[in-house]
C-alpha cells in the first residue's frame, strides 16, 4: 500500500507527559478528548488524530481497517517521542487493536472504551443502509436532538454544543451533517462485522463496558475471547452509562487511564 499522509491531528497537555493515542469513534473527530485532556489528565500529552474520512483529515480512499491503521502508524511517526498508550472509543477501540497486532512495540497498553468490533453483519448492513437513507438532517436542531435521544443524553449539554460548534456542518444542499465522508462511514460500518482481532496477549489492556448500550458493541463472543487471550493482562470495567463514555464518565475513564499511564 502507497504512503498515506499523517492525520490532521490535534495536541492537548504537557509537552513531556507519557504520550496518549486517542482514537474517536465513528462520526467523530480528535477534539472530543479535549475537554478530558485538559480537565483530568493534563500531564500526559494527548496525540488525537481526526481518523480517515473525518474532520479535517484526508478523506480520500481506502476507507478499511488497514488503510485506517496506516494512517495511524503516519501518525506516530509525525508526533510520537515514543511507545504510547492507546485510548480508544467504539470504532477507535477496533483501530487500537490492529494497531496493536500491526506495531506491538510502540503500544504500552491499550484502553477501549466501549469498543465496536466482530459486529453482527446483519446489524451492519441495516446500519449502515440508515446512514446512506438518511446521511445528513435539516438544521442544527435536527442533528442536536438525535444526540439527545440517542447515545449522547447523559453527556454535559455545554460538550454536546461544544461539538456542534465544532463538528457541524452546512452543506451544499442546504442542510448540516457532521463533517465526514458518508462513504467513509458506511465503508466502516461494513468493517466491523470482521472478526475481530485480539492484542498481544502479553498487552495490559482495559475493557471499559457501558452497560447501558443495547445491543452491545462488546459482544459476549468478544468480551470472553479477550478474557481468554489475556488473563491477567486484562481488567474489565463496567460503567453504568451509555455509549459517549468520556464524555459521560470523565473521572472514571480518566482514572481508568493513569494506572496504565
């Protein structure tokens, strides 16, 4: 595969702390971990790239979990001083273990928050058949409420307009979208109802569940595989909340953070 150009990436904490890879989720972009960054943990340097297909990276294809990895190695070579930690959420948690599996000497541990991986195919296709029928919404108001009704609810308001100011968007078309690649995004969800991959089994590892999410993007298949392959290398967390973990959660997913830091 050709060279793919480092992530539009954003900075946050001490320029000599121990070094944290954050990975956002799908629709997301590298400024959700801001407010965690500077608030919780503002001693370790936080390297939060927007992922391929989102923000102001590049959103050009290919759009697989390989291509994403890539552009995540770019990344660590850009920025990195050294091994990082790796905290990654939901489609962030998938990319952090085939980072894992692709470059095991520069991970020192690896933190999933409500990861998404080995997903049911059928689940997927009717994702992912939602996001083409209905890509984008009317106005701000639209896009603000489907985050109330759905995984953001429990999430600080002043963070949610936070993202909205960040992250939305007009169009063409004369509606608003998230700033990402619809292609990109619908490319993913197909993605993630590939098997899932596991770490190196000697990788400490953080299992953060947020019980609240039904159906779960931690499967049981996967939650027990991981189990297996790592025994005491890795500690499962649930957290009684929904899917934005570190955003609903910050002080718990932060302390989560700097045992392994």
């Amino acid at each position: 595969m050709g060279h793919v150009s480092a992530l539009h990436t954003h900075l946050f904490g001490a320029q000599d702390g121990p070094e944290i890879l954050a990975l956002h989720g799908l629709t997301g972009h590298g400024r959700r971990w801001e407010a965690i960054a500077d608030g919780q943990l503002p001693d370790a340097r936080w390297i939060s790239p927007d992922l391929r297909g989102h923000g102001l990276s590049t959103w050009a294809p290919p759009w697989n979990l390989e291509a994403h990895v890539s552009s995540l190695i770019d990344t660590l070579d850009a920025h990195a001083h050294g091994p990082v930690l790796v905290v990654g959420h939901s489609f962030g948690g998938a990319l952090g273990l085939h980072l894992a599996r692709a470059v095991p000497d520069r991970i020192t541990g690896l933190v999933l928050l409500d990861p998404a991986i080995g997903l049911d195919p059928e689940l997927m296709r009717t994702v992912a058949d939602l996001t083409i029928s209905s890509p984008d919404y009317t106005d701000v108001d639209e896009a603000r409420s489907e985050k109330l009704d759905g995984a953001w609810g429990e999430v600080p308001r002043d963070a949610l307009e936070i993202e909205i100011a960040e992250h939305l968007v007009p169009l063409d078309n004369g509606r608003v979208n998230w700033r990402l690649s619809t292609p990109a995004v619908v490319s993913a969800w197909g993605e993630l109802a590939r098997d899932p991959v596991l770490p190196p089994e000697d990788l400490p590892t953080v299992l953060v569940q947020a019980s609240k999410v039904q159906p779960p993007y931690v499967t049981p298949a996967f939650r027990r595989a991981l189990t297996e392959h790592l025994g005491e290398n890795l500690t499962a967390v649930d957290i009684e909340c929904d899917h934005m973990v570190a955003q609903a959660r910050p002080d718990d997913v932060a302390a989560i953070i700097r045992k392994l830091l």
